[in-house]
C-alpha cells in the first residue's frame, strides 16, 4: 500500500469513528432553546387539553341540564332516570376500548398527522352538534355521540407517544413526555372549574359544548399548519435543530419510514415490553378504585360531600398538574447529573406514583369523622403522587422501541383500560353497605396489594433497553437466522437423494 494510500485510510477511519460517536450520541450538537421540537409538544399538550375537557365537562353538563335552576333556568330541563344518566356517563368508554388497541396501528400507517388530527376535528364537531341532537332525540342521541367521540379519541394517546417518539431527543425525552401528558390534569381542571361558571352564564348548558368545541377547532387549525410526523417533514425546522433530533435518535430507529414490519410475537412475548403491561394494568385499577370510589367512601363514612364542591373536585388534579412538573425537575436534575440512570428513574418514579396511592388507600380506610380534612389530604397527596407515571412508566414504551411506541401504548392500553371496568364490579360485589367501614377497608386493601405487586413486576422485570424487535429488519434478520441455524438434514430429503444410474 502507498503513502497516499495510507493516509486516506486513517482519515476514512477517523471519519468513521466521528460518525459512529455522532449516531451513538456522545458528540451531538446541542439544538436551539426553542424550536419546532417543543411546538410539537405544545400541540400534543394543547391536544390533550382539548380532548379532556370534551370527556369531562359531562359531569357538569348533566347536572345543568337536569337541574336548571342551578344554572340558567332559561334553558330547557331533561327528566333523566339515574339509569339513563348512567348510560350518558359510560357511553363514551364503550367507544374508547373498541379503538385502543387499532390506534397504533393506524397511526404508523396513516401517520401521526393525519391519524390524531382527524380524531380531534371528529371529537370537536360532534361536541359542536351535542345541544341541537339531545334537544332532537333526548339522551339516547347523547349516548351515541358520546360513543362516537370515545371511538375517535381513542387513538389519539397511542399517537401522542409515537409522536413523541418522533420529535423528542432522548435526553429531553422526560421532560418533553411528561409535559405533553400534563394535558390531561389541566384539561381536567379547566373543564370542572369553567364549565359551572359556562353553565351559568348566557350561553347556559349548550355553551359548555360550544366553548369545548371552540378549543378543539383552534387546536385543529394550528395542528393543520404547524404539525408535521418527523423533522424531516416541515419547512419551519431549523438545519441545526434537525441534525440535533437525528443525531441523537437510537440508531434502530427510523423516523420517516411509516410502514415497518410489525414483530407482533416478538412483542407479546417479550418480558420487558409483559412487565409494563402489569404494570399499566395495576395503576389503572388502583387509581381507578382512588379517583371514582374515595368519593363515595367520604360520603358514607365519614359523612363528607365532596361531589358537591367544585373546589374539592378539582383540588386533586390541581395538586397532581402542580406534581406533574415537580417531577420533569426531578427527572433532569437526577438524570443530568448522573444521579440516577434512566433504568433507576423509571423504576423510581414508578415506585413513588404506586406505593404512595398504597398507603394512602389504606391510610384512608381508618379515617373518621374527626379527621375528615386528613382524608381529603391524603387522596390530594396520593392522585399527585400518581403523576410520576409518565415519567415512570409510559415513557418506557418509547425506551423499549421508538419504532412501535405508539402499537406498545395501543397494546398496553387495552387491557390496562378493562381493569377501570373491573374496578367498579369489584367494589360493588364487596360493598353491600355503604356504611360499612370494614367492607370499604377491604376494597381498599385489595386495590393498595395490586398497586404494590403491580410495580414490583415492573422493577424486577421492566427494562430502559431499545428491544432487539424494534430493528425495522428484525424480522428478515429473524428468519435469516432459523434457516442459518437449520441442519441439511431437516431440508426435504429430495435434495439429497443420489440420481438413480
């Protein structure tokens, strides 16, 4: 080999080297304070809150228009059986578990864009024509529009972490997760604290789904204008910020090609990937069983009306939005400074959104009269306690496989949202009396040991580590590696036969 020969091999070789670190992540440049990747997470937060204030100024909205002299009597008033109002309230979840486990399949198909886009305009359109179809065809017309928005935003959380996915380099990855996610706590809030006040106004009950609409159209237009898949498909990203977001992505990952093969055996089988499932499953239950029957146990034990007061309503997913950020701190601080790993964080956080709901379930079930202001404190502390779950757990999805966030979240999603349906079942097969403090401390146990078990799984079992599935070859490289493995003799036999003389 020549001199000149030589020499260009060692600078192809540091070239080399330069890039692997620059795909590995060591020597990324740092991108702009604030760019394209964090309008992204606004839209997904501003998303978030839209779609949520849709679903939960129900609650308000039924008493309105069922009792209008505590709002505007000018408006016209429903006779609803409880029964009825009972379908109205569930009529939305029967649409939302049909559509969780396709949503992350449409999304890697049909793109984020267009898959989470449509399911807002369809959500706010139906909240827009809600008022003329209840007064046309009464509560059943209320049912069915309720269902068809739980079919369209049903999608719309595995999009959000595919997106994320997406967008979001793996050292912002917490922060920007756990913001996006904040929608649902101020989304909840905003609907209990304006949707009274909405009621009561000009517009009366009608209004609280005009103004819900009205959020939703503006989310559509900017989302319209400003959304985008990946980096590599708008025109308002910077060069440097979208070096930054690719350097920076796993190497396995592709962010432009939408249809990858899914490994769906290699998914389900997959212990890390089983492990978050368990875990999904028992935060749902647990916080199912805090958020929907505390009430009821304040009530008929220690003679508390929390229902009624829109301050202790909201009082829990105030303290849990003010949490939410509380941990995105937490989260940079411990991992920044090598604190913690990724591994230790998840696995932290995790254990601080179950075992404190633990204990305060079953703290909770030996309050009384006398300390009815610490039972209302305990359930504020344990719901904000609960928000380190994004953190903790449904950003693992991402870690795991950026390829298939969105399928692991539509995955995880389906059974995790039957346990909210098996949750009430159980407390009204225990509960027979609703003043019976030993039936109600039963129930509690039961859901605290599912909390503590559920998580445990997750810490002994869940993984921070990019699975060998989310190659996007991984399943040509699978089947190259049985037919490598195969003897010649397990081929037909014609192959080997000796031709007859």
């Amino acid at each position: 080999m020549s001199e000149g020969e030589s020499k260009v091999s060692k600078f192809s070789l540091k070239f080399r080297e330069c890039s692997l670190n620059l795909n590995s992540g060591f020597h990324v440049l740092p991108g702009p304070l604030l760019g394209m990747r964090h309008i992204q997470t606004f839209l997904l937060f501003f998303g978030i809150v839209a779609i949520y204030i849709s679903r939960v100024n129900i609650g308000v909205a039924v008493v309105a228009m069922t009792n209008a002299a505590t709002t505007n009597p000018e408006f016209l008033e429903f006779d609803w059986s409880k029964k009825e109002i009972a379908y109205i309230f569930s009529s939305f979840y029967w649409g939302y578990f049909v559509t969780q486990f396709p949503g992350g399949a449409l999304c890697k198909y049909l793109g984020v864009k267009n898959t989470i886009g449509w399911a807002i305009f369809i959500s706010t359109v139906l909240s827009a024509i809600t008022p003329y179809c209840v007064l046309w065809k009464g509560w059943q017309a209320f049912c069915l529009i309720r269902c068809i928005q739980g079919l369209a935003q049903g999608v719309i959380f595995p999009c959000v972490l595919q997106h994320l996915a997406k967008w979001s380099p793996a050292k912002e990855r917490n922060r920007l997760g756990a913001f996006s996610f904040t929608g649902l706590e101020c989304g909840t809030v905003l609907a209990l604290a304006l949707s009274g006040v909405i009621a009561k106004g000009p517009l009366g009950w009608p209004g609280i789904s005009y103004v819900s609409a009205a959020i939703g159209f503006v989310w559509c237009l900017l989302w319209l204008v400003f959304g985008a898949n990946s980096a590599g498909e708008t025109r308002f990203i910077s060069k440097a910020e979208r070096n930054f977001i690719d350097s920076s992505r796993d190497a396995s990952s592709n962010s432009n090609k939408k249809n990858i093969p899914i490994p769906w055996k290699a998914i389900v089988t997959s212990g890390p990937f089983l492990a978050l499932v368990v875990v999904r499953c028992a935060q749902l239950y647990g916080i199912s069983t805090l958020q929907t029957q505390i009430p009821s146990y304040l009530h008929g034990i220690l003679k508390m009306e929390i229902k009624s007061n829109a301050l202790y309503s909201a009082m829990p997913f105030l303290a849990s939005w003010f949490t939410s950020f509380v941990y995105m701190f937490l989260g940079d601080v411990l991992q920044g400074r090598g604190i913690l790993s990724l591994t230790a964080l998840r696995r932290t956080f995790s254990s601080l959104s179950s075992w404190i709901p633990a204990l305060g379930l079953i703290a909770i079930g030996f309050m009384n009269e006398q300390t009815r202001s610490w039972a209302l404190a305990i359930m504020t502390l344990s719901v904000a306690a609960n928000s380190g779950k994004i953190i903790g757990i449904a950003l693992n999805n991402i870690d795991l496989s950026p390829n298939h966030a969105g399928l692991l979240m539509s995955l995880s999603n389906t059974p995790a949202c039957f346990m909210s349906v098996i949750a009430p079942l159980v407390v009204g097969f225990i509960v027979t009396d609703g003043s019976s403090r030993l039936q109600w401390q039963i129930v509690f146990a039961i859901a605290a040991v599912i909390f503590f078990f559920g998580n445990l799984v997750y810490i002994i079992w869940g993984s921070t580590d990019t699975q060998p599935w989310n190659d996007e070859d991984f399943l040509a490289k699978d089947s190259a590696a049985k037919v490598t493995k195969g003897s010649p003799l397990e081929l037909p036999d014609i192959a080997y036969k000796k031709p007859k003389v």
